[in-house]
C-alpha cells in the first residue's frame, strides 16, 4: 500500500496584522481520506493555537507525491537546452466573469512553439487546453475563489528570470 507525504501547514496573524506560517509533514496512507487530513490538520490548529499568542486564521494541506509513481508518463531527464525561465502562459476564461486565470508552463519546449507564439495547434498544446477546459476525475479546475475554468482566450510567450535561493538561518540568499 503506498504511502504520501503530505504538509500540514497553518497560518498564523499576531495583533499587528502580520501573518507567517507553520507546519510539518507526515506520512499518509493512500487509504486515508481527505476528511482524514483536514482532521489532522484541524487538530494541528487546535495545538499551534494552544501555544502560540497569535490567532490561527488558515490551515491547508499539501499531498507531495511522485507523478510516475502515481501513473503519469513522464521523460526521465529534461530535454538538452531546456531552460525553466522560457515560458508559456495560457489564459483561461472563468465561468460568469470577466476576468482570466493563467496557467504557466515552464521550460515551454521549443517544438511547441512556432513562429515566436504557442502553437495551439500542437496536439500535446491542444491536450493540454482541453483537459484544464474539462473536470477532472477529482473535481473541476478552479482558481483560488473556486471559479471554474472554461476556455482558452489567449496565450503568449515570455522569459522570467529565475533566481536560486539557499535558506540560512533568517535571511535569504540570493
């Protein structure tokens, strides 16, 4: 029976409006509900408030997992020259308003684009746009409000910068 990793984290406001989080993993069978984790991570809540002086004002959970070991097929290496910063972003209509929600790509490949645009045409792209247009086996496809996904209204090509950073301590590395 495998197991998952899954983050338990809370959010945490102090009097001034600050807020920061906290949490911890823990090894979940794949049995386990989602009601199973939400009263795990309600119980997580219930200890972090006990001992801290600031309100808990959210709580999610994370499942970690291994796309090839849950059944995806997947390349085992990166393509030669793929770079993570070159990306597509495709914007997706949301039902009853007005407003998009992006999707990014990262490390778009190459054969994907044509003419400096996405080629929507491409059946892996085409795939990709109709399976986010569709509900999935657990649910629709949402944005952070719970509006779903409909269609594609465009899409375009951009280059970000990406910056690795190394935790110390309290500051952050760049």
């Amino acid at each position: 029976m495998p197991s998952y990793l899954v983050r338990q984290v809370v959010q945490v406001t102090d009097a001034a409006g600050l807020t920061t989080t906290t949490g911890n993993r823990q090894t979940v069978e794949d049995v386990k509900t989602l009601a199973d984790l939400i009263t795990d991570g309600a119980a997580l809540a219930s200890a972090v408030d006990a001992v801290s002086s600031g309100k808990v004002t959210k709580g999610w959970v994370t499942v970690e997992y291994l796309p090839s070991e849950a059944g995806a097929t997947i390349k085992l290496n990166p393509d030669a020259g793929s770079e993570i910063q070159q990306v597509a972003t495709l914007n997706f209509h949301l039902t009853g308003s007005t407003y998009v929600e992006p999707f990014v790509i990262p490390a778009i490949a190459d054969s994907k684009i044509s003419s400096n645009r996405l080629n929507l045409s491409d059946a892996a792209v085409s795939a990709l746009i109709a399976f986010l247009s569709n509900s999935g086996s657990a649910g629709d496809w949402v944005n952070a409000f719970g509006v779903v996904l409909t269609t594609v209204r465009d899409a375009f090509l951009s280059y970000w910068k990406s910056r690795r950073r190394k935790f110390h301590s309290l500051t952050w590395e760049n």
